[in-house]
C-alpha cells in the first residue's frame, strides 16, 4: 500500500513540473495570459492537493482498520489454536496461555495460570536448551506430548520471553512403544548332555530328573509371560514379548543356574544351551536368529546362552567347564564327510595357526599322513621361524616330511582349482597361519576345539568344531581311526599327536575327559611314550631363567597374578605360556594373565583354575580360547595401557561374574 502511495506522489510531483512548465512557456508567448494561467495553475493545485491529502488520510484509515482486524484475528488465533501455547518467562513463570493450554493444564477447575510455574507441570524439562528436533518429551495428566519452545527476546531491558507449544502424540508415542515392547522374541533352548544324561543316571532319577528339568523350563516360561513348546526330547522353542526378554535378560537368564542346581546321582552335570533372537522384523526372522545364537551358544561349550541381536552377539553364562560328549557318532559322520572330500580334491594343504604349537603341528602330521595314504599330495604350511615346536618340528623334518614342511608362501603355486585346504587347531581367519593361502583356497575344512569365537572361517564346507575336546590332536586321533583307507600312524606321528594332547591338557591335568585318555590310549598302542613325549617340551636353561625371572614379576589383582615383560626374549611365547600355567599353582589364584611386548603391540597369555573364565577376560580384549587356555593380541599398544586395560576387564568380568564367597 505504501508503494502505491509513493506511486501517486510521484506522478503529482510530474503533474505539478509540467504546469509549471506549461504556465511558464504560455507566459513567454503571450505575457497578457500570465494571470490566468497563474489562477487556473493555482487552483489546479489547491484541488491535487485536497485530493492528495484525501486519498492519503482514506489509505491510512484503511491500513489502521486492517492492522486492528489482523491483530485481533492474530490474538484470537493463539487464543483459540488447536495447539496449546503458553508464554512463559526466563524463570518459567506462566505469563500468556490459550484456551487449549487451559484445558491440558487445569483440567475443569477455574484456578488461574498466571504466576503459577511450568514446571509444576512438565517437571524439570529445561524448555531454554534448544528444542531437540522432535520436540522435548514431557508428560502431562497421564498423557505424552512433544514441547517446542520458541525464544523471544525483545532487546528490551526486560526478562527473554519463551513460546511453548504442546503437541499431543500421545497414541503415535504410546502405540509404538507397546509395538517395540510387545514384538515377539524367539528363544531356543536345549539340553546340553542330554545322551549322557539318559545314559548315566540311574532308572529311578532318570524320569524325575527329566521331569525336574521340564518342569523348572515350563515354570520360568511362564513367569515371564511366554508360551513354549518342547520339539524334540531335549529341545524348546519358547515366545516371549520382548518386554519379558529383556527382564530376562537383565536377570542374566537365571534359568541356567537353576538347571544347573539339579542333582543328579551320577555328577554329571545338568546344562542348558540357549539361543536368543531379538529385534527381528518378523518373527520367522527372530526364530532364524535364534538358531544362530543356539548354535554359537553351543560352539563356545554349552551352559550359555548366546542373544542374536541387529548388532552381534551378546553372551551369559558360560561358568562351567562345559560337558564331554562321549558318543562318537559325529565323528563317524564327519571322517566320512572328510574322506569324500579327500577324495574329490586335487591336492590337500594343511593350516594351523600362528606361531604353531604342537597341538596344531600334531594334529597337521597325522593328517597329512592320511590323506598322502588316500593317495593324494599333501604339505604342511607352517612358518619355519615363527613356531613353537622347535625340537618335534626337526625330528619331524628328518624322518622323511622335509619336502612336505614348507613356508606359506612356497605354497601359493600349488593352489589349484582342485585343491583343499584343511585348517587345524583354529577357526578364525585373523590367528590362521595364512590369510593369503586362506583367501586362495577355494574348498576349505576347519577342524578345531577352540571355544567359538564371532569372528570365525565361514565358507567351510566341513566345520568340525568340538568345544567339549581337550584339543585338536584329540579330535585327529579320532578321525584317523575312522577314515577311510585304514591309516596306520607310525611311532613318530603318534607322538606328535601325543605331544599336542599333553601340550593343551597340562599333562592330563586339565580339561582331560574320558575321550582324552581313550585317544592316548590308542596312541600309546602305536608305541608313543609319555616319557619321550615330554622331551619335546624340554627348554634350554636361558628360558628357564628367563621364565623364573617373569614369574618372579607377577602382582596379585583380586585373584589374579599378573605379570609381565618388556624384555625381548627368543621364545617368549613359549616363556610366557609357561609361565602363566606356572603361575596357577601359587596358593589363592584363580587365574594368571602374562603380558610381553612383541615390538608390534602387546600379548598375553591368560590361564585360569576352572573358577574364573578366561576366554571372557581375553575376549573383551579382542583374543579368545578356552574356559582355562586363552590369550589375546593388542597391537600399538604400551605395556602400561595394557595392564590398564586388563585390569578394566578384569574388573567387568568379576561385576558380572562375582566370585562365589569361600
Ligand atoms: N586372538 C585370539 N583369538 C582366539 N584365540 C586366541 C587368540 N589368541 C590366543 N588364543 C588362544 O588362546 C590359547 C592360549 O594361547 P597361549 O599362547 O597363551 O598358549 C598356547 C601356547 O602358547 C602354549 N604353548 C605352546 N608351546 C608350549 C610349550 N612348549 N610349553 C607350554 N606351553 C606351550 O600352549 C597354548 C596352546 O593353546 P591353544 O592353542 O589351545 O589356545 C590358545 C590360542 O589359540
Ligand atoms: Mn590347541
């Protein structure tokens, strides 16, 4: 409007130059008209000038009219706005509200708001943070809203002033809250030894052990809301909201203990394996998460449960040593399996890992003798340098396998179409001796007795994996007597599987279960002798010395000794194993960790009694192993922050898993 007033103004302004001009140039030619020109040009501008100032006072009456009109709309559009708006000061103090602001915070009753405080209502919502995107959650009469707040500051002396608007989504935010809580969760449960557990108890417990362990699952299902159903005879599926999964887990599935407390007269021990899926967009999809996680739950050694989520794995459990299986079905079918692929392969190369030890050296000998016997080439790719198996490595090499004991890399030429590659003693593509052999080989077979790791080969065709097996040596003993082709081990080759048993029992101290003694047995048969054996383990007199000297280092952390080196010493690998199984029989440890630096980062070997699990400890450092035997690899990393570290793991292990009172 005022443009068009500035318009007018303009063109009087050009109306008024040009009768000035047009008075003065009749003037020039004819001087007898001036004083009519001048009377007509003055009355001319008397009539522009009323009419200016009439069209001028009418516009300025108009806009003052519809300012009121748009202030007034304006005042009762807050007045009235479907949302509810109050103005409230710094302080918080209620200055301004709408009618819908009313009725959301005073109900029926006619008290006034003015002067009262927002936070009586939305409790101590700070509305001066800036707004978060969804707006701040507050909750009013039972009822959610989002709050938006809109800062005004005036300039003025006076206290900012601040708009808040509540938009009611309170079905939009109760509705998808009951979606999450109530989807469904899948949990599969199973009976670790249950074989055993029918085989060993006597007739009588039999039944009321089976109906004790039935009846304590259908009790804990119940108590968290789900439904269950029993599919075979030692195994559940089970439904739960995942409000209940949740409470379920937080009680850290309470139900592992419970079966675990139930007696039977043979002691042998009562566990459950159990699998979560969570978080599923379907609940077909939470079922196969489920069977993931039962199955990793399984391959870390039972008495566990393992919680698939969008994001990984999560684990409970696990305390007890876990539970022999004695039946050998699996390993008829899985010799079999292997005897096919023996036979279909072109040519087999046999893997452990890193810095091999004589648990994955013994296992590869044996097996490099069964498949050369099934008629097919085969080599050994252990890293000449880097191992832990000196004197067996070269009593080996000279009874005739030197031409089969070869570097990694000699081997990437051999790699064929056709070729296998047998991975023993590991089954995790970061600790194998060979990434690049690995990557290379199309068919790959992994035998191991490591407690199951995240991070694991994928793409086996044959996963032989026996968490409850005290090693690798173990499993291949086994198998070789069932392979095809009537393998006979000779002295030498028996020894080597020897040698890894006793490398990863302690001697027959730990983790040796019946199947243990039956496969050294049968190695014995075959002329090998715990006595000769036992000089593969012999050391020279420097690391004796040095491994007294890390000893002699070790602190005491709630339960653990702890010790550690930044020497660099020539097998200290093997130092520091030894050390930390030495260090287990001072009086009142649970468990040892050794630390050394490698000049690449930091290592530690971590052992324990059975009461403590390592493997978790070593886990949360990146490692992994066994209940007993495990260890960890930090790279560029300071020995100091190390020990830090390993203390923090420490310390969340045992919050987690405190230690039974003695
Ligand atoms: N990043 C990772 N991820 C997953 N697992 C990891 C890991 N780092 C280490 N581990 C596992 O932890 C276990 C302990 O390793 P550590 O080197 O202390 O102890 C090894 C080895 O150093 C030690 N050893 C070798 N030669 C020895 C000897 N002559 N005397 C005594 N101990 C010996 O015997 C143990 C054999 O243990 P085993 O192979 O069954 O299992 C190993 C290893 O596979
Ligand atoms: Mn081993």
């Amino acid at each position: 409007m005022r443009k068009r007033l500035a318009l007018l103004s303009t063109i009087f302004g050009s109306m008024f130059l040009l009768c000035v001009a047009v008075t003065g140039v009749a003037a020039m030619v004819d001087p007898r008209t001036l004083a009519v020109s001048v009377s007509v040009f003055l009355v001319g501008m008397l009539i522009i000038f009323v009419q200016y100032h009439y069209i001028t006072a009418g516009t300025s009456r108009y806009l003052h009219q519809l300012g009121e009109e748009v202030h007034a709309l304006q005042t009762e559009a807050s007045i009235g706005h479907p949302l509810a708006l109050t103005v409230v000061s710094d302080t918080g103090e209620i200055v301004w509200y709408n009618r819908k602001a009313e009725q959301l915070l005073d109900g029926s009753s006619t008290l006034q708001l003015y002067g009262r405080m927002i936070s009586d209502f939305i409790g101590n919502t700070d509305f001066r943070q800036p707004t978060p995107e969804k707006g701040f959650g507050v909750r009013i009469g039972g009822r959610q809203y989002s709050m938006y707040a809109n800062e005004y500051d005036s300039g003025s002396e006076t206290e900012k002033l601040f708009a808040l608007y509540f938009v009611d989504d309170h079905d939009l935010k109760h509705y998808t809250d009951l979606y999450f809580k109530t989807r469904p969760a899948v949990m599969r449960i199973m009976v670790d030894n249950y074989d055993e557990l029918v085989q060993n108890a006597r007739e009588s417990d039999k039944t009321q052990v089976l109906s004790e362990i039935d009846y304590q699952i259908t009790q804990f299902v119940e108590k968290y809301g789900g439904v269950v159903s029993q599919v075979e005879k030692d195994r559940y599926n089970a439904v739960f909201e995942d409000k209940f999964m949740q409470q379920i887990i937080q009680n850290r599935l309470d139900i592992l203990d419970t079966i675990r407390k139930i007696e039977i007269s043979d002691r042998v021990p009562c566990t459950l394996s159990i699998g979560i899926g969570r978080e599923a967009p379907s609940i077909s999809e939470a079922d196969e998460m489920a069977r993931q996680a039962l199955e990793m739950a399984q391959g870390r050694g039972g008495d566990q449960a393992a919680v698939r989520t969008k994001n990984g794995y999560d684990f409970y459990g696990g305390l007890s040593k876990g539970v022999e299986k004695r039946t050998k079905v699996k390993t008829r079918i899985v010799a079999q399996a292997l005897s096919e692929l023996i036979a279909s392969s072109k040519n087999v190369i046999l893997m452990g890992h890193r810095f091999a030890d004589m648990d994955c050296f013994g296992a590869a000998v044996a097996l490099h003798k069964a498949v050369t016997q099934m008629g097919k080439p085969a080599w050994i790719a252990i890293d000449p340098d880097r191992n832990m198996v000196d004197l067996l490595y070269r009593r080996v090499a000279e009874n005739g396998y030197r031409e089969y004991l070869k570097a990694p890399s000699e081997l990437m030429d051999v790699v064929e179409e056709g070729t296998l590659l047998i991975v023993v003693d590991t089954h995790s593509k970061t600790i194998i001796e060979s990434r690049e052999l690995y990557e290379k080989c199309r068919s790959v077979a992994v035998i191991d007795h490591h407690r199951k790791l995240v991070e694991y080969i994928d793409n086996a065709t044959i996963f032989y994996h026996e968490p409850y097996a005290s090693s690798a040596c173990e499993m291949v003993t086994e198998l070789v007597q069932y392979l095809s082709g009537n393998i006979r081990l000779t002295r030498l080759e028996a020894e080597a599987l020897l040698a890894g048993i006793m490398l990863d029992t302690k001697n027959f101290v730990s983790k040796a279960g019946v199947r243990t003694f039956e496969a050294a047995a049968y190695l014995r048969r075959l002329g090998a002798e715990t006595s000769d054996v036992r000089k593969y383990f012999n050391t020279s007199l420097s690391d004796y010395q040095q491994r007294i000297k890390l000893m002699a280092s070790a602190e005491l952390y709630h339960g653990c000794a702890v010790a550690s080196t930044n020497q660099m010493i020539e097998d200290i690998n093997v130092v520091a194993a030894q050390a930390a199984d030495e260090l287990l029989n001072i009086n009142g440890v649970a468990a040892s960790f050794v630390m050394y630096e490698t000049g690449r980062g930091v290592n530690f070997s971590a052992r324990s009694m059975g009461e403590m699990n390592v493997q978790i400890i070593m886990e949360s450092l990146g490692g992994g192993g066994h209940l007993t035997m495990a260890g960890a690899q930090l790279s560029d990393c300071t020995l100091e922050s190390a020990r830090q570290r390993l203390f923090e793991a420490i310390d969340d292990y045992l919050s987690k898993n405190p230690r039974p009172a003695k």
